[in-house]
C-alpha cells in the first residue's frame, strides 16, 4: 500500500489520482490511499463525469480492505475556495499537511511507500515555507542526515543531477571533485538497495563542450572531475567519464551504463524529457522511506478538464512499489 499526498488542489493531482484508480486494473497499478479532502476528489471526479467512489477513512489499514471498491481517502480538510487552475494561498497549509502526513505513515510502516502530487512552489513560499522543493522538505520530515539525491528515470535512462534548482552560475562554481565522488557512490548504493543492480555502471558527464578537449575549452574536466573519476574507480565503482554531454544520451550510448551523473539540472533533464517526456519520474535518494513523483508540474492551465496525461503518475506508482517490496525483501 503507498501514499498519495494532494499537491496543490487547483491542479492536476485530483484528476491524476481519480484517473488511477479508475484504470487500477487495466494499467496493472498497486493499491494506494490518497491523504486529501474526500469532497473536493467527489467534486472533481463529479465534473469530469467520472464514476469513481470515494471513501473517507481514519486509519491507513483500512484501505487494503476498501481499494477494490472505492478510493480510500485519508481525510484533510482544504479551508479555501478551490477553483481548477487559480492557486490559493488559504489552501498552502493543507498542501503541506497532506506531505507531512504521508511521510509520516511511511516512517511509521503503515504504507510502503509516497508518492507525492506536484506543487505550486510558489504559492507555499507565499506561506512561509522555506524549503526550494519536495526534495529538501523529505530529508527535513525524515531527519536524513546526509542531502537528499534527486534522480529522474524515464526511458531507460536515469539521470541525476549534482545540482539542482539555483542559478546556473551558482551550480557550476559550487561544483568540485568531493561532490561528485560523494553523489556518485550513494546513487551507486542505491542502484543497488533499490533497483537490484549489483554492479552499478555510472557515466560521468563533463561540464564542457567536448569534455573540455583536453583542457582546450575549460580544465574543470583537467583539475577536479576527471580526478574525481579516477577516485571512484579506485574505490571500485564502475563510472566512465567525463564523457562528453552532446554524446552521451544517444541510444547506444545508453546503453552502457545504468545511471547518468550530470552536473547541472538541464544537463540531465533536457535528455530525459526529450525521451520519456510523458513518463518520467523523480524519485528521491537517500532517504529511509520511499518516495517517487511524476516528472511534471501542477498543469494549472488544463486542470479540471480531463486532458492530463495520467502516465508519468502511473509509473510513479508502478516504481514506488517496486522499490519498497525490494527494500521489504533485502
């Protein structure tokens, strides 16, 4: 059993969660409880002409005794008028609520795992919230003592990149060879715990173009990232590189290695929505529960309208349950 948290109510989470139980059976999807508001999802489901019954529930384990037949929903109330696409500051603390109890019911065993409905980032800055995203607010929620680690699957390819949500400028000089080292063994680790890999093979990109051309365009490959490789596989990791990123992402490159190191966020995201752009999945590294999200935003501008494509959610939760019944085995 996994945990859906609400995401922002005027966008598209309700109408993914809907979508999933009501093609449970044909996609193959694993039994989930939602914590959200029960009359908002039957005022959704209700609009969209959609028969999907909706059952309020107090406790977790009473929603393996119901999935077949209804959604079970873990309620929490949404104070604030809830219009499809206009976000509400009023509706900020039950977003946040939503997350916070989700986490806390996978910390507790009570389900597998969460699978977390996308966010208007700013609508919970507006609120005092002070984390830039899911990522860093689930270590805080789950006291991880190292950063959390962001990984996008999706096509066959995991990416992960080494920075994430900062200015470009910022993410390059903040990058140097203990980083990369540090980052590169944990998702090794996790390739591992989590994805049944025994022998992980990394694929280091270089931060030039060309992968510097021996020092000829940049010597970042020179001076911390080429040693930084070097290290690790002297530590016994598999990782080639810095390889050059305009190459790396075809096919039968792909095909080489398990999990991209990129070291800025487009460097690995522009590759990964260019080839699974309606399947992807972010899954949070690092943290002692499990939590996987679809790859995309709250899509205010076609919410309440039934035309989200429910996929990259779908797989979210596909890959959630795989993860946590290969944690639950080891």
């Amino acid at each position: 059993m996994l945990a859906v948290t609400m995401g922002d109510p005027a966008g598209i989470g309700g109408e993914l969660t809907l979508a999933a139980w009501r093609d449970q059976r044909p996609a193959g999807l694993p039994p989930f409880l939602v914590v959200d508001d029960p009359a908002r999802l039957k005022h959704v489901s209700e609009q969209l002409g959609w028969e999907v019954p909706v059952h309020p529930i107090s406790r977790a384990e009473e929603a393996k005794e119901c999935f077949g037949e209804a959604l079970p929903v873990l309620a929490i109330e949404v104070p604030g008028v809830i219009c499809a696409g206009v976000a509400n500051p009023a509706n900020a603390g039950a977003v946040i609520g939503s997350i916070e109890k989700a986490v806390g019911l996978a910390m507790s065993g009570e389900v597998g795992g969460i699978v977390t409905q996308p966010v208007h980032k700013a609508t919970l800055y507006g609120s005092g919230f002070s984390f830039p995203g899911h990522t860093e607010f689930l270590a805080y929620l789950t006291g991880a003592s190292e950063p959390s680690i962001m990984m996008l699957a999706g096509g066959g390819l995991r990416v992960v990149p080494l920075t994430i949500h900062e200015p470009l400028a910022n993410a390059i000089a903040r990058l140097n060879g203990q980083m990369i080292e540090e980052i590169s063994t944990r998702v090794a680790a996790a390739l591992r715990s989590d994805f049944g890999i025994a022998e992980p093979r990394l694929a280091l990109a270089g931060l030039n173009p060309h992968a510097g051309e021996e020092g000829n365009i940049g010597d970042e490959e020179i001076r911390f990232i080429g040693p930084a490789a070097d290290r690790l596989r002297v530590a016994g990791i598999d990782v080639r590189g810095p390889l050059a990123p305009d190459t790396m992402f075809h096919a039968a490159a792909r095909a080489t290695y398990d999990a991209a190191i990129c070291l800025y966020h487009d460097q690995g995201l522009i590759p990964l929505k260019t080839i699974a752009f309606d399947e992807g999945v972010n899954i949070t590294l690092g943290l002692s529960i499990v939590r996987t999200s679809p790859d995309h935003g709250t899509a205010f501008d076609i919410a309440g309208t039934g035309k989200a494509n429910p996929a990259s959610f779908f797989a979210a939760l596909r890959m959630a349950d795989e993860i946590a019944r290969r944690r639950a085995a080891n």
